[in-house]
C-alpha cells in the first residue's frame, strides 16, 4: 500500500473517530491520537525518506492538506460539543419569568435623619441656605469666636475631645455662624442659614445623654431683626414638627454667644399643657435654646453691631425625635436595631 493510500485511509478513520466523539475528553484524545508526535499520520511520513525526490513533495502536501482536514473537522467537533454543554445548562436553568419576583425589603431613613430632612425642608421653603461645616474645628471657631475665650468657665460644660490644643471635635454646629459672617456679603442681602451635623462631647453614654449627637443651628442676620422674629420662626418650626396644636414660650436663660438669651418651650405632648409628671406640671417641656446673636461675635466676624443684628438658635434633632415619638432612650437610635428603627418608617 502507498503512502497516499495509507494517508487516505487514515483521514477516513480518524474522521470516523471524530464524529464518534460524544465530549470534549473524547475529542482531545482524538487529536492526541491522529495528530501527535507518536500518531499515525506521524509514523506515516517517516517513510517518504524512501521515496523519490519527485515524490517527497507531492506526498508531503498531501499530509498537510489530511493534517489540515482532520484539525478542521476537530475543531467543528469541539464548536459542536461546546455548544450542545451550553444548551443543556442554559434548558437546565431557564427562569420562569412569569413567576413572581422575590419581594426585597424598602428601607426608611433614619428617624433622627428624617427630623433633619423636615427641618432642612421647612427652612429651604422660608429662603435659608442649608450649609455643612468641618467636624474637626478650630479652638478659634469653635469657642473664641463664639464669645468663650480662653478660660471662660462656660466652656467647661462642653468639655469635649481635643486633638491638639488648637484642633478638637466640635462641640456644636455653631461654628459655621462665625464662618459664613466671615464670608457673607451684606451688600447683596440679609444672612439666612441653617447648618446641620454632628457634634461631640465627653458626656457619659445614659438615657439623655451621648458623647455624639446631632444639632441644627439656625442664623438670621439683617437690619432690625427682633426678638418678635426669633418666637415667630421657632413657632413655625414647632408647628411642622409637632403641630398646630403646640404653642412656643421663651424663659430668660444664659448663652454666651447671644445676649439676651431664652429657652424655648413647647407645649407639653403628654397633658396638652394641663401639667403632669412628664413635664413636671409645669404643662411645658424645653426643646431649644435661642436667643439674639451677640455684639461680640459679630465684631470678631468683621460685622458692624451698630448696623446689623440677628437671632441664633441650635436645635437637637436626637430630642426632638425622642420628643414626638416617645422614645425614652436616646441610645436606641445608636444601636441599630431594626425591630426599634422600623417603627418609623413614614417620614416625619
């Protein structure tokens, strides 16, 4: 038998064997087999030394054109088997798109986040800015101009971290009063702000108390701006927050960054103003301190007193919520249980 016969007969059964294949194992060990170093095609060619020179290249081509069809006809094998594998995993995990989806729960924000929300609404819809300030402040900003200079005993009830003696953790959003003054241009307006955050105290973690809470400073800066502003605009705040049924009273009290100063209460939830245990029988419970912005902290900002003057006031989001909705823990909005966060899920 010739060399090209023995060539033919070979392409015939390793074709064969190809279509026998049933996997991708039994298409790889037919290739081993035909077109390896040791296969028959191989052994075949070893023979052409004994062929004329006129005969070597015919026999050769036609090795290569065998060769050639027998790597073709592998390849389509293993196209054909590598997409009847993803068929049958693709029928395997085919999804009822009719079936009703896996429900997923829809979260809330936070309680305190919502209180902020709604404060942040209320004031936006009456023209103030709502600004941001740094957590990490200055000595400078935080206290100085705030009317505490150095030593002054008041600082001592916002005893708090300090990272160096200049640089602490702020101890209340009012900072940012003294940094918008320093930038505020009168020229084109009166100043109206809100500025929410986080603030920090070395408090010792119990029911009312926590070493990090939330406040809302408030700031209103213009020409002939009175007290009579100040109760109107906490009237309002207490009205969508609480109501139309609570009503605002301010008692003389001591900041040092507003002169004069007040605490403002609001009608108590439980009694309706009547008086019980909740509020002491007094039919009122404080939520806030406010009061005129101070002489002092609008000359260290560059603001003439004589001109200009205003009201403050720093909200506590943490109580207000512990207020409307009874809650008796301030560390429960810390915790991060669900079973307790979940029973605010409408905002507001």
């Amino acid at each position: 038998m010739s060399l090209k016969d023995k060539l033919s007969e070979l392409r015939q059964r390793g074709l064969a064997d190809i279509k026998k294949s049933s996997d991708l194992k039994d298409v790889n060990q037919v290739r081993v087999q035909l077109l390896g170093k040791k296969g028959p095609i191989t052994e075949v060619l070893r023979g052409m030394r004994d062929l004329d020179a006129e005969e070597r290249p015919k026999v050769g081509a036609f090795a290569n054109e065998i060769r050639d069809d027998l790597t073709a006809a592998l390849t389509q094998r293993k196209e054909e088997l590598e997409q009847a594998v993803l068929n049958a995993q693709l029928a395997k995990e085919t999804i009822d798109v009719t079936l009703p989806g896996t429900p997923v729960a829809k979260g809330e924000p936070h309680v305190i986040q919502q209180i902020v929300d709604q404060i942040e609404d209320l004031f936006l819809g009456m023209g103030y800015q709502v600004l941001s300030g740094p957590e990490v402040e200055e000595d400078k900003y935080n206290f100085e101009m705030m009317n505490l200079p150095k030593n002054h005993p008041a600082r001592d009830m916002q005893d708090t971290f300090y990272i160096t003696k200049e640089i602490l953790m702020r101890t209340q959003t009012s900072p940012m009063q003294a940094r918008t003054l320093e930038k505020h241009d009168f020229s084109k307006g009166p100043l109206k702000m809100i500025s929410p955050g986080v603030v920090y105290r070395r408090d010792t973690d119990d029911p009312t108390h926590s070493h990090q809470f939330h406040q809302v400073e408030g700031l209103v800066i213009d020409k002939h701006i009175t007290m009579a502003d100040l109760k109107g605009t906490l009237q309002v705040l207490a009205h969508e927050l609480f109501g139309d049924k609570f009503d605002v009273r301010l008692r003389p009290s001591y900041f040092p960054f507003t002169e004069p100063s007040v605490e403002a209460d609001i009608t108590c939830f439980n009694c309706g103003g009547k008086g019980c245990k909740v509020c002491k029988n007094t039919g009122w419970i404080e939520v806030l301190g406010a009061g005129m912005v101070h002489p002092n902290v609008l000359k260290m900002a560059g603001v003439d007193p004589d001109v200009y003057g205003g009201f403050a006031f720093g909200v506590g989001p943490d109580r207000f919520a512990m207020l409307k909705y009874g809650v008796d823990d301030i560390r429960n909005f810390y915790l991060n249980d669900v079973r307790f966060l979940t029973q605010f899920t409408k905002k507001g």
